[in-house]
C-alpha cells in the first residue's frame, strides 16, 4: 500500500491512477452498451420484454450463492470508486498544471494532436453531469415522468419520445466518445506501453472503439425517435 | 519586407512587464530571426533605448538557448528548428509577428525574452547522470550495445534542453525533457544501475520545480527542435511505475 501511495504521489502515479480507473469505467460502457441492445430483441408479447429480463438477470446474478442484487451492488461499489478516483486525481492533475503557467502567452496558437485532448477536462464535467441525471433518470426514477420500477423498455421508449432528453442523451454520449477517443489513445503512453506494433494500432483502435460506442449508444433513442421501438 | 514586431519587454523578474511595437521596414528574407532582433537593437541603442535582451550562443540550433514564441510557435512557425535558425523568408511582407518569452512559472522572466531555466538543470541533477570510475577511455567495442538501442539513446540524446516542450505544453508540463534526458541513458547498458531510482528522482524533481503533467496532448513533440518522441515519455512512465511498485524508491534518491 506504502509502493501505490509513493507512486500516486508524483504526477505519473495520479496519470496511472486516472489510466487504470478510465479502464475501469471503459469496460463498464462498454458492457452497458452491449446490454441496451437487448431493447432491439423482439419480443413475443409474452413474459416480460428481453430488456427486462436482462436487468431482472442483473439484480438476480449469482443468487442462491450471493444474495440478490449482490453482484450488482459490488459493481455498482466498484465503478463508484473507479469514478471517484478518476475525478480525484483529474483534479489534482489540473490544479497543478493550472499553477504551472500562471501568466499565459498573449497569442496562441494550439499545437495539440487532437480537439478530443483540448476538451478532456470540460468533456468529463459533461459526462459526469449526465451520469447525475441519467441515474435520476433511469434508475431512480425521479427525473423521468412515467417511471416504473422494473419496466425498462417501457421506461426506455417513454423517456425517449422526448426529443430533448433524447438530443441531450445523444449530446452526453458523444462528449462521452470524444473524451474515450483521447483517453485510450493515452492509456498506453500512460501505463507504458511502448512497442512499435502496438503505437501503430492506437490512434485507429481508439477512432474505432469510440466510434462503435457513440452508433451503439445512439442507436437506441434514434430508434425510438423513429418510432421503430415502441 | 515591411514587419510590424510586437515584443515582450521586462526590466526584470519583478517587473510586470508589457509589448512594446516595432515598426521594421528594411528586413531582408535571408535575414535569420536572431539577425532581425540585432537590427532592432540597433534602432533602440541609437536612439538611447535599452536594447531587447534575448538569448543566444551557437546561432545554429545546437545550444539549445535562443528560445522565443514567435506568434505563439515555439521556436517559429518552421518545423525542426530553432529561433536562430528561422529566416525571415518564413514571413510575408507586411506581417505581424507577436515574440514573448517562454511562459511557465517554472521558467521565471529574468529580462524580455530571456528565462531562467536552471529548473532542467536540476531535473538532470536528480538523475541524469551514471556513476562510473573515470579514467582512461574504454575501448569503444568494449561493451557491445545493439544498434536500434544506440539509435533510440541517440535520438533522446539530440535534445539541447531548450524548453520548447515546456512552453508549448498547455499544461507547461516538462515530461518529454525529462524522458529524453532519462532515455539516453535507460537504452544503454551504463545506464541500467540506476534505471529506477533515475526516473524517481526525476520525475519527483520534475514535479517540485512546479511543472505541469503530461496529459498527451503532444504538442511538445510538435515543438521539439529536435523532434523527440513523446514514446519516450511513456518509457519514462513505466520505469517510474516499476521503481515505486518495487519499492525501489524506498531507500533511493527522490523518494517519499
């Protein structure tokens, strides 16, 4: 433990801190984005919709051994911690960097790679806002007009039949690809990864990564916006 | 060419400072950016000015100490070079160029365009040497090194330590010299006794002389005179890693 706090202390250790994390969180959209499509399955009017069944599976994994909602919670305890940290160490890396130039140039001139690495700091602030009201959305209920425990496509589809909670989905998840584009293009600088082979796959893993997650997540409210989920 | 200059002037370190403008009307295109500068004292000192203190030693782009941004370039708009070796047929007649000094707190304003950068100087000192016996000169061939691992020491090696990286990092971040100084001698085999404690002790100095982190942009490798690599920096990275989970910073220089 005394090894992980010598390393987080310097700026490289917060940057690992941020890599390891991100990876974290990477694989849980992942993992979600591959579980809202179930709202495509067709569904024979009997028994609850394939959606359901998944999030009922969720709440139900593992259980007689671990009790129900336990696999859940351990995630859900896990990818807060994840969050936590990334948002942490983000904001001890941009308080020192802030403090690093105090007086900037009178003109400038942007030499950077990307418009994704430009807007990581204020990307995350939007996606972190989104994820607030998306659980207030989805999962609690309060921020959503017709919420009913358990009914997820229903839930789904009447949530987005609104176009401006489906344009601020869309909105959020683009900032959201934007923000993964740059990040797993760094993951390897960060973590050390340096191998010929590997740096000449980053740039187009991470484009294509980014870019499935973004048609993946928009698919769905478009769909409803279509009228194709109903 | 007719040149309107615009140009940081600071008495000194404490001096708040301002642009004063320059109105150059006989600037020749085979003039050099330095050459330009002198032409401008010129002007100033005959009409009992102070003369505009910047920077230089070789004026051709091996010492590494006439840093400037010109027009928010590190450097200059020209790829691989640095301000001495930026002509004035790089401009268009009529242009107006902004020039300021490097701008990161741990590279203070001494004078106009001149900073202080002894911060490097001591990031090297917390780690970028090898101790060995000196003596006589071994033989050249007397320890074998593979010539891909010459050529990336060799390439780190190229950097003059003159700040481009820093200044047009957005988060003034010193990462790539640091990695460069660091990978000159990780490549090669007088340089693995201290490989660890080398990237602690650099890295931790690195971050006490007030330097931003490295958040990949790669702007520095844009900059960099030299064209270092920002795959350095993820070498750099993963001996820092390796040293602190292995607890090889316990004991060594620059640790906790």
């Amino acid at each position: 433990m005394r090894r992980v706090i010598t390393l987080y202390r310097s700026s490289v250790g917060k940057k690992v801190a941020m890599a390891v994390s991100g990876l974290i969180l990477f694989g849980f959209v992942v993992g979600h984005m591959l579980g809202n499509l179930k709202a495509f399955e067709s569904h024979d009017g009997v028994g609850p919709h394939p959606l359901d069944a998944y999030a009922e599976f969720l709440r139900e994994v593992g259980y007689p051994l671990i009790p129900e909602y336990g696999l859940l919670w351990g995630f859900r305890i896990v990818l807060l911690a994840a969050v936590g940290i990334h948002i942490v160490a983000a904001v001890q890396l941009w308080r020192q960097s802030r403090s690093a130039r105090g007086k900037g140039y009178r003109k400038e001139t942007s030499q950077v790679f990307s418009y994704a690495s430009r807007t990581m700091r204020w990307g995350g602030v939007i996606v972190a806002a989104f994820v607030v009201y998306h659980l207030l959305h989805f999962t609690t209920g309060h921020a959503h007009p017709e919420f009913e425990y358990g009914n997820v496509y229903d839930n789904l589809v009447i949530g987005f039949q609104n176009p401006l909670v489906a344009g601020f989905y869309l909105v959020a998840v683009g900032a959201l690809c934007l923000h993964l584009y740059h990040g797993l293009w760094s993951i390897f600088s960060t973590l050390g990864v340096q191998n010929p082979r590997v740096d000449r796959i980053r740039r187009p893993l991470a484009a294509v990564l980014s870019i499935g997650l973004f048609v993946g997540y928009a698919v769905v409210p478009l769909a409803v916006l279509a009228g194709i989920l109903t | 060419m007719k040149l309107t200059l615009h140009v940081w002037r600071q008495s000194g370190p404490r001096d708040e400072g301002r642009f004063e403008t320059h109105r150059m009307d006989d600037v020749s295109p085979s003039m050099s950016f330095l050459d330009l500068l002198d032409m401008v004292n010129e002007t100033i000192t005959l009409e009992g000015g102070e003369p505009i203190a910047f920077e230089h030693d070789c004026r051709e782009g091996i010492c590494g100490s006439c840093g400037m941004m010109v027009n928010g370039v590190a450097h200059g708009p020209d790829d691989l070079i640095t301000a001495c070796q930026l002509h004035m047929r790089s401009f268009e007649d009529g242009d107006e160029i902004w020039i300021e000094p490097w701008r990161a707190d741990a590279f203070p304003v001494m004078k106009d365009l001149v900073v202080d950068r002894s911060a490097f100087d001591r990031i090297v000192e917390a780690g970028g040497y090898i101790s060995v016996r000196t003596g006589s000169a071994p033989d050249a061939h007397a320890v074998p090194v593979p010539k891909p691992d010459a050529d990336r020491a060799f390439d780190a090696a190229a950097c003059i330590g003159c700040g481009a990286c820093v200044a047009a990092c957005p988060n003034a971040s010193a990462m790539l010299f640091t990695a460069a100084k660091a990978a000159h001698l990780s490549y090669l085999p007088q340089g693995q006794t201290e490989r660890l404690e080398r990237a602690m002790g650099m890295v931790a100095t690195h971050d006490e002389e007030g330097f931003g982190n490295c958040t990949n942009h790669g702007a520095c490798q844009v900059a960099c005179p030299k064209g270092i690599s920002v795959d350095y920096i993820a070498r750099l990275n993963r001996d820092l890693m390796k040293a602190t989970l292995t607890g090889v910073g316990m004991e060594g220089s620059g640790g906790d």
